[in-house]
C-alpha cells in the first residue's frame, strides 16, 4: 500500500473514534442528560450538603440510642422500564409490597420515582440478581434506633423532613442537627442501659400479671438528681412509627400527662405517723381489703385481701386500706392541717438529702 494511502486510512480511522466518541457525548449530555440529571438529584439533597450530619444518642455508658446509618433504596425510572406489569410482580414479590403500588410508581411519566427505601441486604441481593431495566439500587443515610422499643418515648424519632419529634430527638433537635456541613452534637444521657432495661421489664411484667393499660417508672439518683431510667408503657418502634395507629403512645407520660397522684402519698402518710409515734414499721393491722369512710367505700386495687399485715407490707404492696388505717392513728385534723407533708419534710432533713431552706 502506498505510504499516502496508509496515513489517509489512519486517518479515517481517527476519524471515525472521534465520531464515535463525540456521538457518545452528545447521546449522554444532550439525549440523556435530563436522564441522568433527574437520577443525581434524586439520589442527592441539596440540603445534605448544606446541614451535616446529625448527631448521635447514647446510654450514659455509650451504648447507641439514635445513630445514623447507610440504608439502600431502590428506586425505577419509568421510561426505561420494559414490560411494567412483569417487572412490578417481580418488584412486588421481592419487596412484600402490593402489585398494584408498585406498577402505579413504574407508569408515572418522569425519570426518577422512589419504589421503596431501608430495604434489606437480602432484597438489594434479589432485585441484582433480576437485573430489570430501569430499575436502579441507591443509598440514603438515615436514622436508625438499634435499640427499637426500648426508651422510646424517651428518644422520639425524626419524621420524613429529618426534623425530630418527641423525646431528645424533638427537645434537642437544634443541637443535635448539623450546621452547614458541620456535624450536629451527640448527646450522652444520664439513664443506664441496664437499669432502664429492668424498669421496663417490670412493666412488662405488670401488663402480664395486674393486666395494667400503661404505666411509668422513674429510677433517680436522690443525691445528684440525675435521672437513671425513664420507662414508659406501652412503648414503641421508632423505626416504624408510621404504623402507629394511636399517636398518644409517642407521649412520655412521666413528663407529658397530667394524673392525680394516688399512692404516691402514701409514703407521706405514714412519715406522718411515724414522726407522731402513731404507729411502727412493725404495727400490724387486718387487711379486710375495705373500708368504709362517710358512707364511701374505700377498696384495695383488685379488691384484693391481704389479711394481717405490717405497715412495712403496706408501702411495699401499696395497700389502700393500711394508708387509710395510718392516717386515723395519725389523726384527722393533724392529716387535714398539712402536717404530714411538714412531718416528711422535717424527717428527710434529718437524713441529710435536702438542704433547710434559709430564705
């Protein structure tokens, strides 16, 4: 082949990979680039950049409350879905989601529609391995409470805006959410794992055997005041609480709800009469699980008979009828006159835990 011949087919050939690859541009930034626009804005959030990254919930020994995690997504662009009806059964069938959801997200007419997020490894695994066109998998970071039904009153949750509602999420969320691509502050309570974990056992335990409706148990350090648990029921799953039907169980009833105090003030009570020498923790009495005070009958809860019993039984048990006994040996008019709440006072500054107001 001539020499001119040979440098006119290098030529050519250069030629045609510059067509090829300017063709490619253009196919890419000019056909598909609204394409792969709608795909980078979908899978990225101005306001990611902006805000930074929330800060985290611990235990007083460290152990996670709220942290931050990557979840995968899947999401479809719908004009390059082939066979809608096939690839929403197979969509469906993998995700646990109804057909009829899903195939409505793969005919809507733009490039970027959301089709389920915080799926499992397993689902990411699947949906690889059915390989259907334009269907796409992604990441988000979103929260994720590991500890799920413990305290979560007590934690709250963030909603699909990433503001936090109840709990510390909602009280400290200004602390908590990041600054211009500045790390929001973690916070480290002063409950124990361990201790709230107990309470709320005990809870539990009390819906099996009294079948109570809700209740709270507050554990504190009577020197420092901190707070050791913060134990609420019901409770729920602030990494589901969407599916909460009843929105008055996001409420900390220990902080949140108004109730008389009940047998709370029967430690007053009885620190009345014990301050009198009315009566001793070894003063027994007869339990006949009643009493009747001005035509009102009083009764124990359950209507339960507990039969003789020491005053040390009737705090332990919550007696009604051993608080009721404690008072008239204390004596109505000393009881009406507020005494006992002095009494208790005087009593517990005896022990050193309260300073004597000097004002």
């Amino acid at each position: 082949m001539p020499h001119f011949g040979r440098i006119n087919l290098i030529l050519l050939l250069l030629s045609l990979c510059g067509a090829v690859i300017v063709g490619r541009l253009f196919y890419l930034q000019i056909v598909k680039g609204d394409f792969y626009k709608a795909l980078a804005q979908g899978l990225y959030s101005t306001e990611t950049q902006i805000i930074g990254e929330r800060g985290e919930i611990f235990f007083k020994n460290g152990e996670p409350l709220a942290v931050n995690i990557d979840w995968s997504l899947v999401f479809a662009s719908p004009i390059e879905v082939k066979e809608k009806e096939v690839a929403a059964s197979e969509l469906a069938e993998i995700l646990s989601l109804d057909k009829d959801f899903v195939l409505g997200k793969l005919e809507k007419d733009n490039l970027y529609e959301p089709i389920k997020k915080k799926i499992t490894n397993e689902e990411v695994q699947k949906i690889k391995e059915i390989n259907l066109s334009g269907i796409y998998l992604g990441k988000e970071t979103g929260r994720y409470y590991p500890q799920e039904t413990l305290a979560s009153q007590l934690v709250g949750f963030l909603d699909v805006n990433l503001q936090g509602q109840y709990g510390i999420e909602g009280y400290y969320n200004d602390v908590l959410q990041g600054r211009r691509n500045q790390r929001g502050q973690d916070i480290f309570l002063t409950v124990d794992y361990s201790i709230q974990f107990r309470a709320e056992k005990l809870l539990e335990q009390a819906k099996e055997n009294l079948a109570i409706e809700g209740g709270e148990i507050i554990v504190m350090n009577p020197n420092s005041g901190e707070i050791l648990a913060l134990a609420n029921f019901p409770n729920f799953n602030p990494n589901q609480y969407s599916t909460v039907s009843d929105f008055k169980i996001f409420r900390n009833g220990a902080t949140q709800k108004i109730f008389e105090p009940g047998s709370i003030f029967k430690p007053i009570t009885m620190a009345g009469a014990l301050e009198e020498q009315k009566i001793t923790p070894q003063t027994t009495y007869l339990d006949k699980g009643k009493v009747v005070i001005g035509g009102w009958t009083i009764s124990n809860y359950d209507n339960r008979i507990h039969g003789e019993q020491t005053m040390t039984n009737v705090l332990e048990r919550s007696i009604n009828t051993g608080a009721v006994f404690a008072e008239e040996k204390l004596g109505h008019d000393s009881f009406s006159s507020g005494s006992p709440g002095l009494i208790f006072r005087k009593s517990i500054l005896k022990t050193g835990n309260l300073k004597k107001d000097t004002k």
